[in-house]
C-alpha cells in the first residue's frame, strides 16, 4: 500500500511513553495501583474536563453569535435569502483552508492553536461592531473556527484509547448541545428589548442597538473560553515537521482525502456525518422559518425551538454514549431514515391545530397546546440525530486517526461536512429566493435526508458481502 505523507504518523513519538496514560481511559479504570499511572490519569481527565469547558464556552459564544447575526441582518432591512448566507460564509473556510488547517493543528500543542484561533473569533466580533458588514465579520469568525475545529477533536484521539472515543464523543457532543441550548437562548434573550434595554443604558461607545449590546456579551464569552484554551495540558503527542508549501500542502490533503474515502468504514461513518452536518445547518434555518409561518413566532421566540432541539440531540448523544460502543456503531444506520421522516411531519403542524385557549396553566403563566406538541415533537427529532451522529462521529475519528494524523483526519472531515452545508445551505437560499412555501422545502428536505441514507445503508450492506469490515473496528494504528 502506497504510504501517503499525510499518515506518516508518530511511530517514535510521545505516544510510546504516554501508552500507560492512554490506557486508562476517561474513568482512570485501569492500573489503580500503579502511582504514575494514577497521576497520569488524573492529569488526562482533568485535561478532558478543560477541553469541554473550553469547547462549551466557545460553542456557547458561536450559537448566540449566529441570533446576534440574524438581527443585525434585519436591522439593516437585508433581503430574506441573505439570513442562510450567514452560515454559508462561516463554513466557507473550513472548505477553503482544509488542506491547511490540519497541518497547523498538529504543528504545535493543540491548547495553543485553540487559543490563538479563538482569539480570531474574538477579531471577527470586533470587525461587526466597527460597522462591518455582518456577513463578512461571520465570515471572519467562521476562519477562526475552521482552524479551532482539527485541534478541538483531534486532541481526543491523543488523549484516549479507541474504546473511549463513543463516550468521550457522547460527553463533547453533550455539551456542545448544551451550549448550543444556552447559546440560542442566550443569543435571542440578548436581542430581547427587555434585556437589551438594561444593557444599553450602560452608554458603551459604538453600541446602540440591541444586536450590537449582544455582540459584547458574547466577545466576553470567548475571553472565558480562551482562558480555559490555555488551561490544556500536553498531550505530549508530537508529529513530524509539517510542511509548509501550499501545492505540497493541497497534494497531500488530497491524499488524505482519497484515503479516507477508500476505507470501507471511513466511506461510510464520512458520508452519514457529511450528510448530517449539511441537514442540520440548513435545519436551524428552516426551524426559524418554520416557527414563524406556522407557529407565529418571532426571532427572539424562534430561537428557543433550536435550543429546544438541542436538548433532544443531547439526550439522544448520552443515550448512545451508553448504550452503542464502537463496534456497533453502524448499527444506528436506520436511525437516520426516522429521522428523515419525523422531520417531514414538522411540514403538517401548525398552531391551528388546536384550539387558541387550549394549554397548560402554572398560576398566571399560559403554555399553549400547539407549542408544547412542537416542543415534544422537535426533541424527538433531536433526539434521533444525536443518538445516530455520536457513533457515526466516534467510528470517523477512530478511522481518521488509524489512517492518518489526527489533526489531517478532522480536517479532510471538515471538508466534506462543510461543503455539504455551503451546498445545502446555497440550494436553501434559492428555494427562498423563489419563494416556495416553507412546508414544500420541509417536505423535500426530508426525503432527501432518507433517500441518502437509505443509499448509504445499501453501500455499507455491498461493502460487507465483500469484505468484513466492521472486523476493522478497533484495530491499532497503521
């Protein structure tokens, strides 16, 4: 097999003196009555909680950014198919810089290079509030994040053994849902006269509008992150000199990309999370949308159905976490086809379903009916998503990194993902720029979501007649 520079991995590297580290995993389990075993255990799990606090806060900061985003949008009267842009210029980068990205997260400690492009984040906030252009401030944060993404889960794969990664996955994917509930919030609660009103009348300079008040709150937010950013510890994983020219660079990304594609497990774990992270960017668009022609909401409102959502991906991560380990993760395959079809019923729900005074009464507070059926209904979906990705994301990393480096792995990963949410999220524009009733682009996002993963499925079931390559499943590094 021809040897691809992207995977000349760490033969004689930390790795051999951190094995016993490594072993233990994220409850320290094993060699308990060994001292510097114990102490390395301590050291990894403490490491593990920093990198989840670091990627709650910076999580946390992107979410409510996006609502901020939306509002500033709408300050400046812009077109209604300009809001999906919005995501479409912050993933941009991780298509554009993925033959880059990788390379400059294994060139160096990985806590560094978190901290250095959370500081970018920090830039592209800074860029929005001089007057910037909202799209192109995203945009800047969305480098800053396409360059945070290679070292936020790369470290994992340095930091545990392979029987972990579902778990540790479950917990990062938790709580980047969690953050993703409070980001939402946070970001709509912001936007809200009521609190913006409290923060206006502290007369910053340049802040004069509710988005604008929000946009500090959350710079602030990644402060908090990048201080938990230089709060990792080493892994004491080292890679060999990286390049630096761009075509050697592109050349070797497209290696890497070929490798992966080839792997009979690596295709197929590669499509379902290129296919879900291009549905869910385009999902948060049509939730709002949704929620506003059949519910009657408003953004601020709106923007609660997504944390909503969360809750239901976080419950379903957990749930896998438990219950799916490594060598079953493709068994969560026709989990994605329910998905699919719950999210089409969302084309059928409206408030006028029910009856106006229909709810539940807690004193004077007032839940109505419609609203809390939509609660139920879009946690189920959530709950769907989260419970198949976790596995699916897990089974990639493991792939990634027996393939290739770990930081390379993340990066051709955010390339596929990424350029499915530019394409899904372009196709999404079009449809609102033609105007077409949000139920019929409910209706043909859903079947697409279960037509490609009943084609991913018989892929898998044509793979395994061949070959039996869920036996590959836990297998070391090459």
């Amino acid at each position: 097999m021809r040897l691809f520079s992207c995977y000349k991995a760490v033969r004689t590297t930390h790795f051999e003196r951190h094995k016993p580290e490594r072993a233990t995993g994220i409850s320290g389990g094993v060699g308990g009555g060994f001292p510097a075993v114990r102490k390395a255990s301590d050291q990894m799990k403490k490491g593990f909680y920093t990198i989840m606090a670091a990627q709650f806060f910076s999580s946390l900061a992107d979410n409510a950014l996006l609502i901020a985003a939306i509002a500033l949008l709408k300050d400046l009267h812009a077109p209604n198919w300009m809001t999906p842009l919005l995501k479409l210029f912050f993933v941009l980068s991780y298509v554009v810089l993925a033959a880059f990205v990788g390379a400059f997260a294994d060139s160096r400690p990985k806590g560094r290079v978190m901290f250095v492009t959370n500081s970018i984040k920090v830039v592209g906030c800074i860029t929005m509030l001089v007057g910037a252009h909202p799209l192109l401030a995203y945009g800047i944060v969305g480098f800053g994040a396409a360059a945070y993404s290679p070292a936020k889960y790369g470290i994992l794969t340095e930091l545990l053994p392979p029987d972990r990664l579902v778990a540790a996955n479950g917990w990062i994917e938790g709580t980047t849902v969690g953050s993703i509930i409070l980001g939402t919030v946070m970001g709509g609660a912001l936007i809200s006269p009521h609190i913006a009103s409290h923060l206006l009348t502290l007369h910053i300079p340049r802040i004069s509008t509710p988005a604008e008040a929000a946009m500090l709150v959350i710079m602030l937010m990644y402060v908090v992150a990048a201080v938990f950013n230089l709060r990792i510890p080493d892994t004491g994983a080292r890679y060999p000199k990286q390049e630096h020219r761009p075509i050697k660079l592109i050349t070797d990304f497209a290696d890497c990309f070929l490798t992966l594609w080839r792997d009979k497990l690596g295709q197929i774990s590669l499509a379902v999370t290129t296919l879900f992270w291009g549905a869910g960017a385009t999902l948060q668009f049509i939730v709002l949308k949704w929620a506003e022609v059949s519910l009657g909401m408003t953004l601020s409102q709106a923007a609660i159905l997504q944390a909503v959502i969360a809750v239901g991906v976080a419950a379903g991560a957990v749930l896998a976490a438990a219950r799916v380990p490594l060598k079953r993760s493709l068994s969560v395959l026709p989990v994605g086809i329910a998905m699919g079809l719950a999210v089409m019923l969302m084309a059928f729900y409206t408030r006028h379903l029910f009856p106006a005074h229909w709810g539940v009464y807690f004193g004077r507070m007032h839940f109505p009916g419609y609203l809390l059926i939509a609660y139920l209904f879009l946690m189920i979906v959530g709950g769907l998503s989260g419970f198949f990705v976790v596995p699916m994301n897990a089974l990639l990393q493991h792939r990634g990194h027996v393939l290739l480096s770990a930081g390379h792995s993340i990066a051709v990963q955010n390339f596929n993902e990424n350029l499915s949410v530019l394409i899904m999220l372009c196709l999404y524009a079009v449809l609102v720029w033609l105007d077409m009733p949000i139920q019929f682009v409910i209706v043909m996002f859903g079947s697409f979501v279960c037509l490609m993963m009943y084609f991913v499925m018989r892929r898998h079931q044509a793979n395994q007649r061949a070959f039996d390559s869920v036996a590959l499943i836990g297998e070391a590094r090459h």
